[in-house]
C-alpha cells in the first residue's frame, strides 16, 4: 500500500535514509536478538563515530518535522512513510494507543497485501503491546517466530506466494521513559528473512524519542469541543457582517413577536370560605379534640368547655324550683293566694333558668360547623384556658378551592380586567395551575408597607390538596398582545420609574 503524498522535505528523507546503515555496509546478518559489531581497529572506530552522528541527526530531523505538525494522526502518516523511505520496508505500520485503549494506526509502503493480513497484524501489533518487548516472525527457520501472533502473521505472508515467500517482521514497542505504551512501530521485509545486528541497533534507538513526541503531540491535541469552537470562530469571523446581519434581523424579528404583556403582583392564597369558631359562653376550656391541619366533617367535636358550674347551677335552680312548688301548694291549701301567685312566678323564672343552662351544657362540646381543614396555632394551649363570649379560637375552611389575592401596583391596574388568566409562582410551590381573575377591585387601599394596592380575586383549584392558606408569592396577569419590544421597554420603565 502506497501513502499519499509525502509531507517531509526532501533533506530530512536524505538525512535520515542515508543515516540507516545497508547491508552492504554493515557486513553479514547477526540476527535477532541484537550483537554489537567487533571493533578492530581505529579507521573503524571512526567509521563507527560517523555512522552515529548521522544516526542522530536523522533521528533529530525526523522529530523535528513530527513535531511541527498541528495533529496526531498526520504525524503518526509522516513517520510511517520516513520509516518506510529510509529501511526500504515493504509496509511500516506505526500504531498508537488512545483514548479508552483504543488503537489507531498509519501504514506507508509497497505492499499491496493489507487486505490479507490486516486481521493478523493487528494481533501482532496487540502482542507486542501487551508483553512490551520487541517481536519477529520471518520465513527462516532460524529466525522465525516463536509467539503466537507473530506466527499467525507470518503464516499469512507465506501464503502470499507469488509476492512474499521470504519476509522479516520485526514490531517494537514505543515506551516512554515512564514506563508508558505510547504504540508500536512493526516493519515488514519481503525477500530477505532478517536484517543486520547494525540495521537493529538503529532501530532500537528510535522508540524511545519517538515515543516521548507522539505522547507530547497526543497531549498537545485539541479536544472535540475546542476543535467545533475553532471551527465555529473561524466562520464568524469569515462572516462577521452576515453573522452581524443574522443577529440584527433576529433582533428585529423577536422584538416584532406578540405576546401578552404581563402585569407583575405579589399574590397571597386565602380559602375561599371560612367559619370562624368562637366560645359560645364563659368558661374553661376543658378538653382540645383536634390539631392544626386537621381534616374534619360537619359536627365533629372540636373543643368542650367546663360543665362543673353549670352542672352545680342547674342543680341549684332545680332545688329553688322544687322549694318555690311546695310552699306554693301550701299557700294554695290556706287560701292565701297572693303568696301563691309569687310562688308561682319564681317557679317559672327557674325553670327559664334551668332551660337557658341548659342550652348552654348541649353547647359546651363545641362543633365542627362545615367540612374543611382546621385553620389556628398553639390549639393544644387551649386547654385549661378561661374564655370570654365571642372569643376566637380557631377557624374551620374547605380548602378544595382557595382564593388568590393579588395586589396589582396603580400604574399597572388599566390593563388589568376581569376573565385575564393568571400565571402564579408561589415560593414554596411549583407547577402552580394557570387562574382566571374573578373580579377586581374599583378602588385601591393602603397596605401595611404604605403601598397603594388594587385588589383582584383569581381561583385555584386545590383538589389535590398541595396548597396551603397563607403562601406567598408573585403572579403574572398576562393582559393584551403587545410586541415583545414594547413589553420589554415597558418594563424597565417601569423599574427606572421606581427608582426616581
């Protein structure tokens, strides 16, 4: 497989193949694993030198232009196409380890047989990354592979007798001096089954600074987000006066859209019905029978007062009555009806005194006198109280449905009228159900903060029994269709009005 074109200059590619030693130059094949060449006398000791200083600055040059480029991946395509120029390979494959542990890699080279042995050499390229030491395959019996996967690769390469009965496979991994697998660099030879103890010396040198740039470039990318944000800033600014146009007729656009204008108002829920339960007559409360929050019917007992007093008064009267009906009889029986007659009458005030205290003993248990939810604080304080007649001490109110109040500021009440619906935000409550206003007020008053408020009256449906008599909050009366410009400057006028 051939590689598009090639992004390195053409110095570099010359530097770098003419610092990987030939064959011919190195002299007989070693194998693997590595053996350094005798030195034998001083002319090669120099030839040694020089071959080292141009295997450094090939490797320097290749790094160079790897690091001057902007992304990973065309790195990753330049490196394999100068390892494939300067070994003369029939493929290189440089492969690099990602994100999530996924596997990425480049190939440049002569070899038209990636199709065949793709599966295979990326096995081999996982085997080498995972026991992080260099491995071969080759069609030598000498030299061939003893791993699995190298072994299936080069299997694979024999079968392609027309093109490659003789190869080399070599696969290094790329390790950071930390220990960390950046990828793999895998070589394949056709018609030779090695290469020379020089040739691997060479290659041993470059996974290591390879390593350290393709991770320094890998850190060095962009993210997805940063990479649409470049995109996205390159357009505005290629298109600022379009961009500028688009924003200037959605402007005009969404200021020309009609919607309600709505007129903002603090809102308190009230019940829609209350009876207020008050002492039917002096006395002390004996006994509490409910709680605050408590749901009751028609005719449940809510609190009784003291009947000791009027039980001991009955008692008494009755005791008059009796007295006042005997000696009755007896002036009956001497004919003196005067004293008669005023026994009489004190017998009849009696008994209306004994009828009137005892009205008042049947309503000394204290009843419900509608369904609803008791409404008070402190009930359980009530016991051993003394109360006055009319005094107050609890209220009783159906809460299936409840009032709003809203207090609509002076400047705001000529859009306001009946039948508007009504959108509350309530500070403890959400999803409040849209109202409709009842009525409003003809005149104003005076709240307690020194406001001069307009009352309207909206319902709420409370079937559910979330809201509570008391919440507090504010609602939107959503009045006429204005344009939502108008809406807006309305608003704010109103605020800079305020403050003035």
């Amino acid at each position: 497989m051939s590689s598009p074109e090639t992004h390195c200059p053409l110095p570099v590619v010359g530097t770098l193949a003419a610092g990987f030693p030939s064959e011919q130059a190195s002299g007989q094949s070693t194998g693997y694993p590595l053996t350094a060449p005798p030195v034998q006398s001083p002319r090669m000791h120099q030839r040694a030198a020089a071959e080292s200083a141009g295997d450094a600055a090939a490797i320097l040059g290749l790094l160079t232009r790897l690091l001057s480029e902007n992304r990973l991946a065309s790195a990753r395509q330049l490196l394999a196409e100068q390892l494939a120029v300067a070994s003369g390979a029939a493929l290189v494959t440089v492969a690099t380890v990602g994100a999530a542990e996924r596997v990425e890699k480049s190939v440049a080279g002569s070899l038209d047989l990636l199709t065949g042995i793709e599966f295979a050499q990326d096995a081999a390229i996982g085997e080498t990354l995972c026991f992080v030491r260099p491995l071969s395959a080759s069609s030598q019996s000498k030299t061939a592979a003893t791993t699995l996967a190298h072994r299936c690769l080069s299997t694979a390469l024999r079968r392609q007798r027309d093109t490659a009965p003789t190869h080399y496979v070599w696969t290094l991994p790329l390790v950071c001096e930390n220990d960390h697998v950046v990828g793999a660099i895998q070589w394949i030879w056709l018609d030779r089954a090695t290469v020379t103890a020089t040739q691997q010396a060479f290659l041993l040198t470059l996974p290591a600074p390879l390593a350290e740039t393709l991770l320094l470039l890998e850190r060095a990318q962009p993210s997805r987000w940063q990479i649409h944000a470049s995109r996205w800033r390159r357009w505005f600014t290629d298109s600022r006066g379009l961009v500028i146009a688009m924003v200037l007729a959605c402007c005009v656009a969404l200021a020309c859209v009609p919607v309600r204008y709505p007129v903002r108002a603090e809102v308190t829920l009230k019940p829609e019905t209350q009876r207020v339960i008050s002492a039917p007559f002096p006395g002390t409360v004996k006994q509490v029978f409910v709680t605050s929050g408590m749901t009751v019917t028609a005719g449940t007992p809510l609190f009784s007062l003291d009947e000791d007093d009027l039980r001991t008064r009955i008692a008494a009267e009755e005791a008059v009555r009796a007295r006042e009906s005997a000696q009755r009889s007896g002036h009956l029986a001497v004919g003196d009806a005067g004293a008669a007659e005023l026994a009489r009458l004190q017998i009849a005030k009696s008994s209306a005194e004994i009828q009137r205290l005892t009205k008042r003993l049947e309503r000394a248990i204290v009843r419900a006198p509608i369904d609803g939810v008791v409404l008070g604080e402190s009930l359980e304080r009530l016991t051993g109280m003394p109360l006055e007649t009319g005094a107050v001490t609890m209220e009783v109110a159906p809460l299936q449905r409840l009032l709003a109040k809203l207090d609509i500021p002076p400047d705001e009440i000529q859009w306001v009228r009946q039948g508007q619906r009504v959108r509350f935000r309530l500070d403890a409550v959400e999803n409040l159900p849209v109202g409709t206003l009842q009525r409003v007020a003809p005149r104003g008053w005076m709240t307690a903060r020194g406001l001069y408020r307009f009352e309207a009256i909206a319902e709420v449906d409370n079937q559910a029994g979330k809201w509570k008599p008391g919440m507090q909050g504010t609602a939107d009366v959503l009045t006429q269709h204005r344009p939502w410009a108008w809406c807006w400057f309305q608003r704010i006028w109103r605020q800079v009005r305020s403050w003035m």
